[in-house]
C-alpha cells in the first residue's frame, strides 16, 4: 500500500527536522526589564527603515528612522569660492614657524556646517491591561534581526515580535495574548518634527517635513539653530496598519483601537522626498506618500509567515557566514547589562567577545543594505532634531571605521552604499578642490552629510582649525576602494568605480603638497584630527606643516594606486609620478621618548592621552609601517600607543584594539577590549568615567557613536586574522585567555575564506577556500607555507 503525504506536510517536516539539526544557542541580548532610555532599547533594521524598541508593558514605544531623512537640501559648493586666495599667507606663515597667525589666516578657508540626520518619529501602542506583569524578558535575536517582549498578567502569555524587512521594505509587529485576556490597545503615531496625522479605517497616516537648517548640537543654544521652510525641506510619510486580528479595530480621532483580539499584526511603511543629493527634496522630491503606499500595499499581499520567512532568509543569509566561538560560561544566560557589569568587575565571560564581535556584525547589516546611504554616526537610529555631532559623516575617522569589519567580517556587498557615496563626494569635491586650494582632483574634508558636502566646516570662521580645516578626507575615504578589491579581487569594479575616483584623491594631493623647509614635500596648512600641540616657545596651537597622519594617507593612497595600475595595466606615467612623489614624502620621524612623531617637530601634546591616534594611520588601517618592513618605526608605534594608554572613549579604545593587534599583541589588545566593555549605565544621578558600552552594547563616546562598535568587531577578527603583506596570518595576537576557540567564515585579501580552530593556545586546525585559483602563503607564528589551492576548494592546513 502506498502512502500519500500532502507536500505541505512534507514541507514541514523537512523545516521541523532542520530545525532540530541546526538548534544552536542563538546570539541573543538579553534584558529582564523594559528600557526606560534609548540606550537601553533593542535596535532594528534593514538599511533603510530602523527603529528602537523600547517594550514597556503599558506603552510600547518604537523610535523611528528613515535613512534618507536630513535637513537642509543640496549642499553650494561654491559656498566660498575665493577661498585659495587666503593659502600663501598661510603657508607663508607657517614656514616662517609663526603658528599663532596661521591659526588665524586659515580660517578665511572654512565653508559652512554640515546637515543633520533626522529623526522620523514615533510609533506607540497603548495596551489596556489589568494587572501586574510577571515573567518580564525581552531579547534581540542577532540572527535573524527579530526583537521580542514577553511577559504574563493574570495568567495570560503576553508576546511581541517585531522586525523590518529588507525583502518586503517594512516594519512588522506581531503582538499575541494566550490565556482568557484579550489584547486592547491602541495605536499612534507622533514626531519630533512638524507633523500632521490621519487616521482611517485600520490605519493611521503622519505626514511632516524636516527642518532646512539644523545647526550641530556642539554649537549649543543660539538663534534659528533650527529653521524649517515647508516648500523646500525634505518631506516624509510614516503609515502604521492593522493588517490583520481576530479582533475589532477601528479610527478614534487620530488613533487606532483594536480590542478582543488574540492576536494583530501591525506594519509600518516610510518614504521621503529625497531624491538624490544634487537634487532639492522640497521642489524637485519624490512622491513619499507614494512611495510608502507601494511598500505597505505589497507587504497587505502576503502574510504575515511569509513576510517572516523571507526576512529570516534574507538576515541569514548575512549573519550566517561567520561564526564565532570564544567559550563559555554561566554568564551567557544572564541579561546582557549584568554581564557587563559582572565583567567589568572583573569575572570571566569570554563569550562576551563574541557576542559584541556579532553585534557589530548585526548593526552592520541593520544599516548598511546596497542601494543605500553608508550608515552614519549612528547607523540610522538617532532621536534627536539636533544630534550628537549631527549624527553626521565625519571623515577624519568615525565613518570609515563604520566599514572596517565588513570586509574580513564577511559582508562584503554592504560596503556598497560608501563605495558609492565616494563618487558623489567626488563630484562637489572638484569645487572644493578648486575653490579652497586652486588644486585639481577633488577633496575632503572633517564632515559630509547626504548632500555630499566636501568643504571645510566652521561657518565662515568660527570651527577650530584643529577639526574644522583638516583636509585629508579624500585620502582617507579612497582606502575603502582598494580594500573592497583587495578582499575581492573585482576587476570591473576596480577599473570602473575606483579607479578614478583614487586618481583624482591623489591628483589633489600632487597640487597640495609643497616643498618644505628640509626639502621634503609636505602638506601645508596640515593638522593632526581634533588634536593640539606645544611649540618650544609654549604656543598652543592646530595648525602646522607635514603631519604624520596626513603623510600617512597620502602613502597608503599612493601605495593603493601603485598597485591598481598594475592590476588593470595603465597609467605607467603616473605610476612613476607617484612612485617619484613617495620618494619626496618626509619620512617618519622618532621623537626623543621613542615614540612615532605626530607632528613635524618633535613636539609635546597638549593632550598626551587624546583621543585620537590619527599618527598611528600608518599601522592600522594602513600598512606603511609593518614589523617586517620597518620594525624600528613599528616600535616607535607601539611607544605612541603606550603613551597614549587603551583608555578614552569608546571609538577610539576600539580603534586601539587593531592597533595592538597589528603590533602582534594579543594580550594588550583583549587590554583595550576589557575597556571598550566598560559599563557606562543609564540610572538618573549616577555619573560614570570614560568611554565604553551602554546596556544595550551600544558604544558609548559617550554619547552612542556607532562607529566603537563596528571598530571593536574589526578589532576582534585582527586578532584572529590578518592578510596585508601578501600573507594570510592565522591567530596572530591571540590573547592568553583566549585559550580554546574557534571562528568561521571570516574573510582574507586576496578573495579567501578563512576557518580557524584552536586548543590550549594551539592551532587545531585551519581551513582556505579561495575564490581563485593561484598560490597563498600561510602564516603561523613564525612558521610560513605556500599552498597552490583551486577555486573553491577547501584546503586544510596543517603546521
């Protein structure tokens, strides 16, 4: 007798059976109480849309993001055009050591503010409860990219899920009650912003703009920070729905209200005007309301299992590449701010690593999808009309350190949105080249926005030279080109995104430099990002001639192009000129306490423990100084870092971690790692110390900078890989209490998958897939092999 089973059913025991095999403690945060502050609710995304949910029992609150919504419109390049006419006197006085004037010159060469990235919102569900909750948790499933609450009243499991999908561009929520209670709530939406709100049938509309003009929070309280103009600023439209419930719901005033249900499911579709960053989102916008119809009518076409299935799918599909294992303990369970507090004073939790390394992974790919804007100073979950810093592109660090890990953490196709934007910077860069330094190629400087702003910030002279006129940008934002084809091998991309735009990086550095007083070329007027120095005679000042930072970029974008030529075999004229122009570069110099110099001079620091390590370019992320090329300078280093101590705030403890990690300190990079976890908590009247991580291992400046996060994960895959100097390194500073481990599915230069194993210290073993067929040296210890490995083929390696 044949038996006949259903292709459903067939279906689902075929996913119940791989459920079963695949069953693995998931990567999860942790929390046993409602958050109270943003820094304690659980951040979610899909590039584009991102919210924080906050899950208290009474009011669910969700804080809501647009990628696209910004103040102010494209960006007057022209803002400042006779700019360069102010560059001798200020070269003039710098050579003539008068530091104190050029200070004051160089501020004839300064533009306007950057823009802020703006909040969207609110979306709030009001529940009607009688009773006290009990079983209270809620948790984050780095994974999958689901955040839940759950909790019981009078016997009823209450449960909330919620997501945003990539595939389907909105946001879901699943809200559940079993037991005899119902769940009654209602539903509404609010904004910061100028709003106004509709509310029909099962859903309820908000419609607002933001402002023309935001001035950055740091320039405190003065007149007009905040400007808005109805016809010209960016508009946007947030619509919230009923999709579905065994309930009633129906419109009150501005609100939704569904009661007796067992179960609803709410989405949430956004658009903006934004139409491009030449184009102005007032006059010349896209049609928001229509654009946020056409997501949520498609995602009313599907339900809700589907809308989860293709999300899971798609978040797995990025998050599975890699894994991590570090150990274990009792602490994995706990709620995640008791582990950080338990760790930070001073009980074990290697797993904790780990879970940060995935966090960072998970807030990658949350706010960084191709097609996108690059995620900004703080991915794309920020509250405020004025932000931190603008929440901004700052570009003498914080946004390039948002893409350090995304390469080696295997998540190549999310560096597209920056690998992008670099083109459109390129395009009003050409002005700023011209304009403030009568120069060719094109130029950047401290800040950017979504409208692609390059010129020099401050307001017409009122930014501190120290950060508002640094000018190595370009340099700076041109590495990610070569990096992305150096872990990739893209040719077509190497020869049609990035070629020219680091061409013309580097024709503005052969017109920036000059002839310095030694004879070498330098940069001239040049700082050190945000940091002061101490003359002989007692100046304080920025502005000085030949920093080692911008020397730094300017070799590792110089290298990089060197090596491009020869990729796609070209420009052997301009190979020479900048090979030539490399050989002019003043060299590295050692100062008398053994330490790299930062400045020209063998200076003091105003701040020996700034927070910016910017002279130490050259060893991480660039590759100009390496133990075996310059050890003698790579010590030098290691006195600079030892000087400036692991402590700081959170971004540049991270930055740190990949620092001692080159220099092939394990120990001292786990150092840096212990204090990145320093638990900076939330409780009103409770001041803590430093920088560090807040409850919901958010990096803590403090404020939340994303960019510590996203470091810490690249620091973490450094000390477990590296693959600059044609040699992919295996364990290279792995710390003593990293004893037993293992990682997956990391990546290496050169378009090779890495899988390390190890015991007591030991290598177990090591596995390289390589996207091409060719000859790759491995590197343990002091023990190196060439293997010839084929395409795909996965090669073990034994030592």
């Amino acid at each position: 007798m044949r038996l006949y089973i259903p292709v459903f059913f067939l279906t689902l025991l075929l996913i119940t059976s791989c459920e079963k095999k695949e069953r693995k403690p998931s990567k999860k945060i942790l929390f046993n109480t409602p958050a109270k502050v943003f820094e304690e609710a659980m951040p979610i995304g899909n590039g584009r849309l991102g919210a924080m949910m906050y899950g208290d029992v009474a009011k669910e609150k969700f804080s809501l993001n647009e990628e696209t919504l910004w103040s102010g419109g494209p960006v007057d390049a022209n803002m400042n055009p006779e700019a360069y006419k102010h560059l001798p006197a200020v070269r003039a006085a710098l050579f003539n050591e008068n530091y104190q004037l050029a200070d004051s010159l160089v501020r004839n060469m300064q533009g306007s503010f950057s823009q802020a990235y703006e909040p969207m919102g609110f979306l709030t569900i009001d529940f009607d409860h009688a009773g006290d909750p009990t079983k209270y948790n809620r948790s984050l499933d780095l994974s999958r990219g689901i955040a839940t609450v759950d909790y019981e009243i009078n016997g009823t499991a209450f449960h909330r899920e919620s997501f945003v999908s990539f595939p389907d561009q909105v946001m879901l929520v699943r809200l559940s009650a079993e037991g005899n209670d119902k769940l009654n709530f209602e539903l509404g939406l609010n904004s910061k912003l100028p709003f106004s709100i509709v509310a029909e049938g099962a859903q309820v509309a908000m419609k607002g703009f933001s402002p023309i003009k935001s001035e950055p929070s740091y320039r405190g309280d003065m007149p007009d920070a905040v400007k808005y103009d109805s016809l010209k600023s960016m508009r946007f439209c947030t619509i919230a729905k009923v999709l579905s419930t065994d309930g009633t719901s129906a419109a009150t005033d501005d609100r939704v209200k569904v009661s007796g249900a067992s179960y609803a499911i709410i989405a949430l579709s956004a658009g903006t005007s934004f139409n491009g960053f030449d184009k102005q989102p007032g006059t010349a916008g896209k049609d928001e309301m229509a654009t946020a119809t056409q997501y949520l009518t498609k995602a009313e076409g599907s339900d809700y299992d589907i809308l989860l299935a293709r999300h899971k799918e798609d978040f797995g599909k990025l998050f599975d590449r890699v894994s991590i294992d570090l150990g274990h303990s009792a602490a994995d369970t706990l709620p995640t701010p008791e582990r950080l507090k338990r760790f930070a004073a001073g009980e074990a939790d290697p797993d904790l690593a780990a879970l940060y390394f995935q966090y960072g992974r998970y807030l990658l790919i949350s706010s960084s999808r191709p097609g996108g804007t690059p995620a900004n100073l703080q991915g794309i979950w920020n509250e405020h009309v004025r932000p931190p810093w603008s929440s901004n592109y700052t570009t003498n660090i914080n946004v390039e350190m948002n893409y350090w890990p995304v390469e080696v953490a295997n998540l190549s196709e999310l560096h597209e949105p920056l690998l992008q934007f670099v083109g459109k910077l390129a395009q009003t860069g050409k002005v700023t080249a011209k304009n403030f330094y009568d120069a060719d190629g094109w130029a950047l400087h401290h800040n950017s926005d979504i409208w692609a702003m390059t010129n020099p910030v401050g307001d017409f002279g009122n930014g501190y030279p120290g950060w508002a006129n640094w000018g190595m940008g370009g340099p700076w934002i041109s590495t990610p080109l070569w990096e992305h084809f150096a872990f990739t091998r893209d040719t077509v991309f190497l020869e049609n995104h990035a070629y020219d735009l680091m061409k013309g990086a580097a024709q503005f550095c052969f017109d920036y430099l000059v002839e310095g007083p030694d004879g070498y070329l330098v940069t001239a007027p040049s700082t050190s990002p945000e940091n002061d120095y101490i003359t002989d005679k007692g100046y304080v000042g920025a502005t000085f001639y030949g920093g080692t930072a911008d020397h730094a970029m300017i070799r590792e974008l110089f290298i990089d192009l060197i090596e491009a030529t020869k990729v796609i075999n070209k420009d052997e004229d301009l190979r020479k000129e900048l090979e030539t122009t490399l050989d002019k570069l003043y060299p590295y110099q050692v100062g008398q306490k053994g330490n790299l110099q930062e400045w020209y001079h063998d200076w003091e620091d105003k701040d020996p423990h700034h927070r910016h390590i910017s002279h130490l370019f050259s060893i991480y992320p660039g590759r100009s100084i390496t133990p075996s090329s310059t050890p003698d300078l790579m010590e030098a280093a290691r006195r600079s870092l030892e000087l400036r101590t692991n402590n700081g705030t959170g971004w540049s403890i991270s930055w740190k971690i990949s620092l001692w990690a080159r220099l092939l300190d394990g120990d001292m990079a786990l150092d840096a790692i212990k204090k990145l976890f320093n638990y900076i908590g939330t409780e009103e009247g409770v001041q803590y110390q430093g920088g560090g991580t807040y409850p919901n291992l958010m990096d803590a400046h403090p404020p939340f900078q994303i960019d510590g996060n996203f470091g810490g994960t690249a620091g973490i895959a450094e000390m477990l890989l590296q693959s600059h100097e044609g040699v992919i390194h295996l364990l290279p500073a792995l710390p003593s209490e990293w004893k037993t481990g293992k990682v997956t599915g990391l990546r290496a230069r050169g378009a090779v998958t890495v899988d390390i194993e190890w015991k007591d210290g030991s290598l177990v073993s090591a596995v390289v897939t390589p996207d091409f067929e060719g000859e790759y040296t491995i590197r343990l210890g002091d023990k190196m092999q060439t293997i010839a490995a084929k395409k795909g083929s996965r090669q073990s390696i034994k030592f």
